[in-house]
C-alpha cells in the first residue's frame, strides 16, 4: 500500500459518507482521500443546514501508516470492516459554534461494485475508477452554529461511497487537453435506501444522451442482486436554472414489468462549495497546502450568484424516495453542464425554462 503500481500523480484512493435527516433539516458530507505520489492525505466535512453550509478541511504530508485514517481535526475509525465506522470532528476550541460530530455509521445491507469508470481526454487516460457503494443508518451528536442535532436511526439515513485508481489533481498543465473540452457532461448518482431494499443507479452521458456508464440495482439481504434494467430519469428542474426539484426515475424488473420511484429533493450540497471537488476556486482535494492545514469557514447559500461556480459542479441531494408504496430516502447526486440533448440544453449557458 506505501506504493503504487502506477507513477501518475493523479493516483487516488478517497472515500466519502453522507448523513442526512428525513425532514431535510441536514445533510453531513464527510470524505478522506490519499495521493500517495503527490505525498498529500487530506479530509473534509460540510454541514448544510437552512441556508448555511459549515465547512471543515484539513490536509497534510501523507505518512506510511495507511490504516491511520486522520487528518487534523477529521477522522474516520473502521471498527468492523465493511460493517461499522465512526466519523468524528473535534471542536475547534476558538469557535465553540463552529462543526463538530461524533457519530457511528452501521451498513444495513451489503457493499455493492459499481460499474468500472473510464474517461479519456483526447487519448489519454484522465480517469480510472473503481468503486463500491453502500447504505446503512446512523447515530451520534452534530453540532454546528449553536445547534445541536441529536442523530438516530429511523429518523437518520446513511450512505457511503469508496473509490480509487487514476482521477485529476489539479496543477497540471493541460496541454492539448484544452482542445478535448467535451461539449456536455451529465451525471447521475442515487442510492438509494428502503427498510428492506437499497437501489443504486449511476447514469453518466455525452452532450447528444451517449451513455458512457449505466448502473440500475437491487440490493437485498441474503437475496442476490437483481439489475433493473436500463434507467431513464425524468427531472423537473427550477425555472432558470439545473437545479432538480423532482424527478422520477423509470426503471424494468427482470420480467419487464416498469417500476417508478419518485424523487422529492430535501436539502442541496454543492460539492464546489467547501468539500473541494471541481471547479472550487478555494481549496480542491489532493493539493499540497503545507503540513498541518486546517481551515473552517462558514458558506452563505442564500444567494446562489454569490458562489457562481457552484453551478459547473456536481450537487449532493439530500432526497425522499417512493416505490412502490414504501419510501426510503439517500442521495439524488447531480450534475449537468454544456450541452444535454435529451434534456433541452443547448451549451453551457443553457438553462431550463
């Protein structure tokens, strides 16, 4: 594990959790990543709640303890594997309202692969993930701008996503890369989890609706995992913009029978707002910062123009699911920017009427 097989410094292997409530009052986002051949290890968490996002990141010169999961004030405790986590912030002892948790995290059903990820630019290989999913519940104590969010199962959902492999850092020159800029991009990722069931489905396309990755699964204890099919997801987005209210997503048993499972959105996280996912013009996962970095901050997300590149960036939904007769609840994980020909978009500045 102290070294990879590949020299590319974008090498990676990250994970990340969501905890979120049923009422919509607030979604964690909590994720660790190594670069083992930039030498970084780095860790985030974001709090929405109402209109404000708490952010949290640290980073720091990645050691040779790989089961050390910490960074500053960050950590992640594996206490049975594939089973049981504990993700825990300290408090910041110069901000007593500022984010802090301690919370356990439990699977309710097993881990599920995801489809192999592959993304060229020009001919060169930019992204190679793999990557697991799982769906659980959780308990513990949040704390952030003098609240105090009491976690419990039922009341709580919990999902998890571990990825590795090849994935861009940012500093590197582009080169002809630039000529390769796609004309569209749009991503899809739900889990979604029931009492009974998780439902997983993945769905990345081009610019005229090609499909490069798809994913539509049933995931239930001691039953094998059923597919389901080839998923089309309708989206009634915000008039002026891409940003989903509802949607539904149509889905086929094995003997072909359709299955819907409405989508109602309850609380929204853009990525590129504190967590450092791409375009954040403030801090981006996998860049060196010097040791022992850590930096808190507090997101107004009552005016969406205030944070215009949000919109270029993938957004994490918090979201309440129906199939069926039984409602489950997990992440409506969206992104559309250029052009999108099933959906009506015609560029990048295109938006919905």
């Amino acid at each position: 594990m102290k070294h990879h097989v590949s020299g590319d410094r974008n090498v990676y292997d990250r994970c990340i959790f969501h905890v979120l409530d049923h009422s919509g009052r607030a979604l964690l986002i909590a994720g660790l990543g190594v670069y083992p051949n930039t030498g970084v290890v780095d860790a985030y968490a974001t709090l929405r709640t109402g209109d404000r996002l708490h952010a949290v990141r640290a980073s720091d010169a990645l050691g040779d303890d790989r089961m050390r999961l910490e960074v500053g004030p960050l950590r992640i405790t594996v206490d049975e594997p594939l089973r049981r986590f504990t993700l825990s912030c300290a408090a910041d002892p110069a901000d007593a309202d500022g984010l802090s948790f301690d919370l356990t995290w439990t699977a309710d059903f097993p881990a599920l692969w995801e489809p192999h990820h592959l993304q060229r630019t020009g001919g060169r290989l930019t992204l190679e993930g793999r990557r697991f999913v799982q769906a659980g519940r959780c308990a513990g104590v949040i704390r952030a701008g003098g609240e105090r969010f009491e976690v419990t199962a039922g009341e709580w959902t919990g999902t998890r996503d571990r990825s590795w492999g090849v994935r861009p850092i940012p500093g590197e020159e582009p080169g002809r890369a630039a000529e390769s800029r796609p004309e569209g991009f749009h991503w899809l990722w739900i889990p979604m989890r029931f009492d009974d069931r998780f439902v997983m489905v993945v769905a990345q396309e081009d610019a005229d609706g090609y499909r490069t990755l798809n994913q539509a699964q049933l995931v239930r204890n001691g039953r094998r995992d059923t597919q389901l099919g080839w998923p089309r997801t309708e989206i009634a987005y915000r008039p002026g913009t891409r940003h989903p209210e509802s949607a539904v997503v149509h889905l086929t048993d094995p003997g072909g029978k359709p299955l819907e499972i409405g989508v109602e959105i309850l609380a929204s996280s853009p990525l590129a707002v504190g967590a450092g996912y791409p375009p954040a013009g403030d801090w981006q996962h996998g860049t060196w910062q010097g040791r022992d970095w850590t930096d808190r901050r507090v997101y107004d997300l009552s005016d969406p123009s205030a944070h215009p590149l949000a919109a270029y960036g993938v957004t994490d939904h918090a979201a309440r699911f129906t199939l069926d007769g039984r409602t489950g609840h997990g992440i409506f994980e969206h992104g559309s920017f250029g052009r999108h020909d099933p959906s009506g978009f015609t560029d990048f500045t295109s938006t919905a009427r």
